[in-house]
C-alpha cells in the first residue's frame, strides 16, 4: 500500500532565511505521525508546502503514491488534505454551520446548501464524536470548541490526510486529552494524521511514528514505542536538555504586591475576581493554578492596568495604586508578560525593533524629545535577539513572520530585560518548544534569585509546581486555598474542581 504523503527533497527558502533543506518524509496511512522541533526548525514551513500556502524551491510531494503539484490550497483540498492551524481560521461571528460552509456554500440558493451541510455536519459529529451546537456563534465558543469545529470544516471538505498545527497551545490540558481521544478515533476510522508539536508529552501518548526536525533539517525519524523523552529532546536541541526545573531555596524578603479584597467584573459587569487577597513578597515566585477561565486573567489584567477593578485595592511597595493604567503600573516598576502575545504582547505587523520596544519607546535611551532613536533601537534589538536566542536573528523582520515561540521569546525579553521590582507572567511558554521552556524558567527562576517578586499563572500544572514557592488556587473566581509545590497531584486538581481546599 502506498504511503499517504511522501516528500522528497523538499527546499524552501525566505530570502536569506533557509527555512526546509532537502527535507524527506514518509507517512503511512492510518496512523498519526508526530514532527517535532524547536520554534523556527520550519515545521510549520514544510506543512505549509504540504497544504498549498508555499511552494517549495525544490522537491516533490505525492499523495497515496501519485505525484502532485500543490500550487494552492484548494489543490491540497481536493487531494483530501485538510489542515487546522495553530492560530483559527474562523469567523467570530459567524455560526458554527457559517463558518464550516464558508468556501463550500454549494451553490448560490444558501438554503439549500445549508440544509445539506447541517445533515453532513450532524453525520460527522455522530461518527467522529464531534458533538458542537451548529447554530453557536464562534466568539461566544471555548478554544476548545473553536478547534473541534476547524477539524469538522477540513472533514466536512472531505479530509484523509488532516495536519494540525501545535493544536494544544490554546488547550488546558483536560481539552488536551479530550482532543487526543478524538484523533485516536480518527487514526481508528482509517485517516492520517500529521502533528506538529513541540510538547514530548503528546507525541508520546499518541503518536505512532515521530520526525524530529532541527534548523530547516529532518535529523530522525523514530517509532514512538521505540524511542523516550530524552532521546526526542536532545534530537531536538542538539544537546542534553534538563526535564525539570532546578532551583533552591526561596528567601523571601518584604511585601512587594498585595492584593485586598479586589473584585474585577469582566465586560459584560460578571464578577469573575471575587474578594481575593494575597501578597507576593520580593525573592518569591507564587503560582495561580487553576483551570482556564477561572478568573486568573481577569486577575492579572487588573493587575497590569488593563481592566479597572470593580472594587478592592492594589498595593505596590507599600504605595496603593489609584487610577491605575499600564503606563503608570509599568512606571511603578512592574512588568507584565500577557497570556495572549497576539492580542495584548505584539503589534503582529510592526517589525521586532519596533515590539522590542513596545511600552517602554518613551524611555531615554531610545530617543529625546519624542524623536526615535532608530540605531539605538536597532542595537538593543540585536542585543535581546543574541541573549534570547530569537530565530531568525532578523530586527527587521515583520513579527507575524516569527514562530509563535519566537514570538514569545520577543515578549520575554523586552519585560524581564526591563529589570523590573515585580513580574508578571501569563502562561509564559505558550506555544514554546522545550529548549525555549528551559530557557524562559531560567530567567524566571534568576528573576526570583535577584530578589524580584513574581506572579505567575498557567494551566500548565507541572509548570506551576516546577517554579512556585507557594500556590495559590481560583476556582470560579475565589482563591480556594494555598499550598506548596509538594503538594500532591490529586490534592491540587480537587482544588482546582473546586472540591477540596
């Protein structure tokens, strides 16, 4: 039986930047193939030439063994390859059964087609357990929801071959799980899967085979039962890299933030931070856990100034906040490293210079009297690029053009580069690759050691106990109790439920 997808010798570049070279890959049909990498081994690139968005230099592509020449994407969907990005491809306001129709109305009388799609979207939700309201509007969806309906949209077009794109940068990790069931459903019904992650974890608990990519190279290609975590990471890196977090102990100093009684409404006025209090002292890192949409980001928008809270107050070394914006919270000598680099951290279109700087352009050492300083921006730029290892090591390149862990790479370095009193951090690796993770807990980790307080919220448990000093856990807005980072698992997702305290 021939192969799903084979690329042969496929090359791609972006002026200077060498993103494929000479890559091949086999996949096999029927089963869910992992590529891993770190952020900017061009992955995404190369499925990308897969799907129709690029066109390789050089190479070749086949389809269940016959040659193709992908010039767009409507090729590859006529192929049957379907892919879901990293970042949705949805319509917020459009409904689910609009946006799985958009680009395949079938014809001009939209009722009709209408009827059709719903019909085959009740089909494939019964079939491939995708259950989601066709008449729901996306906005008003959970991320996860948001992902079900772009794998429905590619099978509704008829996908075989499906690619996803680090499909759970935007999943707590009970979404996560739920989401492998449905592609082990998948695999079972006979299609293929291409993964590209950068998280081991997935690759080892789903995956059947696994390609490891590194600066535009395929290095190895593994059986997954054959291979382990350390094996897939230093293929990865090119090194060994630790798999833990090492740091001492904590020596926690004065208060640095306390929070009393603050209550935050979201827009709509629905309390979702109800009556928390806590302090973050300087040489300590203290951990938000819980599951998303719990109230930790409406916590630290209020924080950082972005949202006025309802009612309560916010102290900064000794001094309490009043008419707080980012502006005057960054001037009181705190950063913020946001959950979303999209939509709060980046301008996407403005170049890396100019997002090395973002907030802090009023700042001496870019320039007087409202006039930039454009070689001095340039030259800070080099530097952060040099020290945090951003790939491509382009200022002048447009943001949107980085990989989303480059891009939250830029954002950590212009927040913690600030040297600033007080930290906080929103899910701060994101969409990183293991060695960017390593990295970003580094500098967190040195943060603290310095005598920095930090205030840190992710879904990602490991992460929260790896780094914290103390946790602190929300669940629907209330601080339900605090513990250590010894703390038992199963203590601490009772917690999180809302059960135990």
């Amino acid at each position: 039986m021939s192969p799903a997808i084979e690329l042969i010798g496929i090359d791609k570049s972006f002026g200077p930047v060498h993103a494929n070279k000479d890559i091949n890959l086999t996949v096999e049909k029927g089963t869910i193939h992992g590529i891993i990498g770190e952020n900017g081994a061009g992955k995404s690139t190369l499925m990308s030439i897969l799907y129709g968005f690029y066109q390789a230099d050089n190479g070749e592509i086949r389809v269940n063994g016959e040659k193709l020449v992908i010039a767009d994407t409507d090729v590859a969907i006529d192929a049957g390859i379907g892919m879901v990005h990293q970042h949705f491809m949805l319509v917020e306001d459009f409904t689910v059964l609009e946006n799985i129709m958009l680009g395949a109305e079938g014809g001009a009388l939209l009722a009709k087609g209408a009827s059709a799609a719903r019909k085959e979207l009740k089909r494939l939700e019964e079939e491939y357990g995708l259950e989601v309201d066709p008449d729901a509007v996306i906005e008003e969806l959970p991320v996860g929801l948001q992902q079900r309906v772009e794998i429905l949209k590619a099978m509704f077009r008829g996908a075989e071959i499906l690619i996803l794109d680090e499909p759970t940068g935007v999943l707590t990790p009970s979404e996560a799980d739920h989401l492998f069931r449905i592609l082990g459903m998948l695999r079972d019904q006979g299609k293929t899967i291409i993964l590209i992650t950068h998280k081991l974890r997935e690759i080892m608990a789903i995956t059947d085979k696994v390609s490891v990519m590194r600066r535009g190279e395929m290095v190895a290609t593994r059986d997954t039962a054959e291979t382990t975590v350390e094996e897939l990471a230093e293929l990865m890196v090119g090194r060994r890299v630790l798999l833990r977090v090492e740091k001492g102990e904590a020596n926690p100093g004065d208060v640095a933030l306390s929070v009393r009684n603050l209550t935050v409404h979201d827009g709509r006025g629905v309390p979702m931070v109800k009556n928390v209090s806590f302090d973050v002292r300087k040489g300590e890192i203290v951990g938000i856990a819980g599951v998303a949409g719990n109230g930790q980001s409406e916590l630290l928008e209020a924080l950082s100034g972005i949202r006025k809270p309802h009612s309560g107050e916010i102290w900064i070394d000794g001094k309490k906040v009043v008419h707080a914006d980012p502006a005057r919270i960054r001037h009181a000598g705190v950063a913020h490293i946001p959950e979303d680099r999209h939509h709060m951290g980046l301008i996407l279109p403005f170049e890396e210079r100019e997002n090395n700087i973002l907030g802090y352009h009023h700042l001496e050492k870019y320039g007087r009297a409202g006039v930039l300083d454009r070689q001095a921006i340039l030259e800070d730029a080099r530097e952060k690029i040099e020290k945090y290892d951003i790939r491509p090591p382009n200022p002048m390149l447009k943001t949107a053009n980085f990989s989303g862990g480059n891009q939250q790479k830029i954002v950590v370095a212009r927040e913690i580069e600030r040297d600033p009193d007080i930290l906080l951090v929103g899910q701060p690796t994101r969409g990183v690759d293991i060695g960017a993770i390593e990295f970003i807990h580094r500098r967190i980790i040195d943060m603290r050691d310095s005598g920095k307080a930090v205030l840190l919220v992710s879904v990602e448990l490991d992460e929260i106990r790896g780094l914290a000093d103390r946790i602190l856990v929300m669940f629907a807005g209330e601080v339900v109790g605090e513990t250590t980072p010894a703390a038992d698992e199963q203590k601490l997702g009772l917690m999180m439920a809302g059960i135990a305290s």
